[in-house]
C-alpha cells in the first residue's frame, strides 16, 4: 500500500470522536508510543487492546463511524447479504461477546424488509437448543434495527471445506447429527428452516455445530404464519444448491423433509468438496434438482461407505414421502458412526489473519492453505461456483452458495452505511473481469439473460402442474 496521507493530529481527532479509547488510555499510549507516526499509534492500541484491527484500518482510512450501537462496541464485520450485515460487537460495560445483525437503513422504510427481520428473531426466540444460535434482543438503536443473538467463535463449514478440502466421513455423519438434532427442535417449535446449507453451519472450537440463520424460516401454524404467504407469494426461497424440489415451487408448503434434504445435499458437498450439482445457472440448478439424482457419492469420493451413501442418498430422494420424515429418524440412522468418539478439531481450522503488525498498511489476507487434509492424508481442491450477479444470497431469489470473506463484508458494511451503491456495483464488475477471460465475457452476459428466461419457464412448468391436479 502507499505511504500513509493522514497526519498525527488527524489521526488523534478520529480516535477521540469514535468513542473507542478513553482519553486516559489513549495518552498512557502516546507516552508509551512516542512516535508521531499514525502507525506506531495504532499499533500500540492495538497491541494495548483498545482497537482491534478492523479499528486500525478504518481509523487509517479517516472513517470513525460507525464503531459504537447502542451499548456495543462494533469489533469486526462477521458477514453480509441481501438483509443486511452481521457484526462482531462486545457490550461496552459488561464485556461479553455477541453477534449483531442490522437490516440496511435503506430498507427501513420497506415495510415487507421490516417484517421479515422481526419475524426472524421471532422464529430464532422460539427455538432454544444447543444446536441452534440463540436471539438476546431485537429492537431499534438509532436508525438501526438490530437483532442481538449468540456468537459463536468459529467457522462454518462451506469455508472448512473451501480452504481445507472434504471432511472425513466420521467428521461428517456427526456434524449431520448434530444439526439433526438442532432440526428436531426447530420441527416440534413449529418451524422449518427452509435455508439450510454448509454456509449456515457453523463448528465451534470445541466440536458443537451451530445452525445459523432463520430468516428464511416458515411457522407451520397456518395462523401464525400468514406473513410466509404474503412475503413467499412471489418468490422462490432458499439457495440453489441446496434448495428441495418442493421448496423451489411452493416454497410456503414445505414441511421439516425439505430441510432433511437440504441436509443431505451438504452431506454430499462436505464429503466431495464439490456442488452437487455442476450447473453455472441458477435456472439449471432448480431444473437438476426437480428432475435428476446428483452424481452417485461413492463415485466421486470411493472411501466413503456404502452404508452413509444410502443414508444421504435417501435424504435426497425428489419425493417427500422418500425421505427421512424427522431429523431424530437420521439421527437413528446414524447410530453406528455416533458410538465412535469424534477428535477434536484441527486448531489450524480457525487460525486467523490477525496479528499485531500495523494495520494501517497491511490489509487483510486470507487464511494460508493448508497443503493437506489431515484426516483424509490426500490433497482435495474444493471448487466455489462464481454467481453470475456477483451477489451473495438474496432474500426473494434463489443464488449459488458462496463464501463470504471479512473483507468482502466491512466492504459491504461501508457500501451500506454510506450509501455508495455504485461502489458495490463497480468492485462486483472488477470481480467479473477477474474471473473470466477474455473470451467468456459473452457467455457470462448470455448466462445472466438466460436466469428470467429459465425462470419463466420454471412458471410455466409450475402452472401446467397445478393444472393436471
């Protein structure tokens, strides 16, 4: 990166504006420092722990907004997507840790947005497991509206995966257990998840798996749940991945066996490393799901059982009525596995970028590589599909699964905040121009007219369906 433009004197005015450091701690610092350099400072307050390093790179880059809601204290961006953004905060006074979620100020005066948000925390309030992340609070700080709900310190398991290649098939049948029995409590709440893929979750360092994301979720009371129909009437929910044949068509029928099958298509990409699917659109994705079986699973990794093959393979079956009926019943099926004692995690797993060197002048890398699988003592490349739009996973549309990097989302927090729509849209071109060479930019252009086409058509199958009955 260039040599720093911000002076001492600015810097210094930052700091004291975004509430993060007292005035006490902050020249206890400068005497310690002793240094006029902008880096040297953040430095020491990073190493002091006053800022973290999402702080440094901010304060460098004269933002100073943004770092206190309500009684929290912002420490990084977790996530973001098509409802918002999800932050990393710790409470001012009392020093626990949470994850924040805030729907976008522009949707606040979207009525349907704002009904879905508090939905969600009304459906993460009624589910209390183990398994699935819990909602503290949710309500309206400033012009945000936040849901405050657990965090879990870990990774999920589409970016386990993407950096480290399958998971052995032990590994495997008991984190499927586990979201199993998470599922189970989310079925005899009254719900469905109807979102249910690797990126949603989330293994913390002690080995528990932790279902994220009820966004998407649908209350089986019919009563309580006319906000499903007049949200879902026009839309098709979930991620095209993963996303069961029912769901794809009357995403607000679906009962607990459309998140059994979703379950089963992460089974089989946390086995392989790859999509169950291999289809750059969305459109063929839902049309794959609707009409064939994926490439049978011991072919693509031959060391896994026969036995966990017939498991997932009837998790995935087109019909409800082929599948398991109740998580607990997949929970059962996997008895045999469950009897042995699952190892901890590899500590490499969540090691991360952070150190204590200048944040102002090193920008944030991605996790290094590891060269092998450790379970498995074989190198397996996972690939990632690259969505045609670029986005990720948007609330009334259905989009390939893709990881989302701290980078991409305090971009994403700053596009959201500010209000520069034209940033986002600019770095999701330069992503584009990337990614394809010179010749694929017409196919990515016929690729995106193709997603309404297909979708038209998907309608027309649907309607002659609902014709025949």
């Amino acid at each position: 990166m260039p040599a720093a433009t911000i002076t001492r004197d600015a810097l210094l005015q930052l700091i004291r504006e975004s509430g993060l450091v007292s005035d006490r701690h902050l020249n206890e610092c400068l005497d310690k420092c002793k240094s006029d350099d902008p880096n040297a400072i953040l430095s020491y307050l990073l190493v002091a722990g006053h800022i973290t390093e999402y702080h440094g790179r901010e304060l460098y880059a004269g933002r100073n907004k943004g770092f206190i809601i309500g009684k929290y204290k912002v420490l990084k961006p977790l996530a973001s997507g098509g409802m918002g953004v999800v932050l990393h905060c710790e409470h001012v006074h009392m020093r626990h840790q949470v994850a924040i979620k805030l729907l976008p100020k522009e949707m606040n005066e979207d009525s349907r947005a704002v009904a879905r948000f508090y939905r969600e925390a009304r459906a993460v309030a009624a589910v209390k497991h183990p398994n699935v992340v819990q909602a503290f609070d949710v309500g309206l700080e400033g012009n945000w509206h936040c849901m405050v709900m657990e965090y879990v310190d870990g990774i999920n398991l589409h970016k386990l995966v993407t950096n480290f290649g399958p998971l052995s098939e032990l590994r495997v049948a008991h984190y499927m257990a586990q979201t199993c029995a998470g599922l189970q409590c989310i079925m005899t709440s009254g719900l469905v998840h109807r979102d249910l893929k690797p990126g949603n979750l989330v293994l913390s360092k002690d080995n528990e798996i932790k279902v994220l994301d009820l966004g998407l979720a649908r209350f089986l009371d019919q009563r309580a749940d006319d906000l499903t129909k007049q949200l879902d009437s026009s839309s098709v929910l979930g991620t095209a991945d993963f996303i069961s044949p029912e769901q794809a068509l009357h995403s607000h029928e679906v009962d607990i066996r459309a998140d059994i099958y979703s379950l089963g298509m992460s089974a089989y990409f946390l086995l392989t490393g790859k999509f169950p699917f291999k289809i750059p659109t969305i459109t063929g994705k839902l049309m794959s799901h609707q009409m064939k079986m994926p490439k049978a699973l011991r072919s693509r990794r031959p060391d896994v059982s026969e036995q966990l093959e017939v498991i997932v393979t009837k998790m995935i079956q087109k019909k409800p009525r082929d599948r398991y009926s109740t998580p607990q019943e997949v929970i059962d099926a996997l008895a045999p596995w469950l009897a042995v004692p699952l190892p901890l995690p590899e500590p490499e797993w969540f090691m991360s970028s952070s150190s204590t060197t200048v944040p102002g002048l090193k920008p944030p890398q991605s996790p290094a590589k590891t060269p092998a699988n450790r379970e498995n003592n074989k190198v397996r490349q996972s690939t990632t599909e690259i969505p045609v739009n670029g986005a990720p996973t948007v609330i009334a549309t259905v989009t390939p699964e893709k990881p989302t990097a701290a980078v991409d989302a305090m971009a994403e927090l700053d596009t959201i905040s500010r209000g520069h729509s034209n940033r986002l849209h600019e770095r999701a071109t330069r992503r584009i121009d990337r990614v394809a060479k010179p010749g694929d930019k017409l196919k990515i252009i016929l690729l995106a007219m193709s997603v309404p086409v297909g979708m038209f058509l998907i309608l027309l199958i649907w309607l002659a369906i609902r014709g025949l009955r």
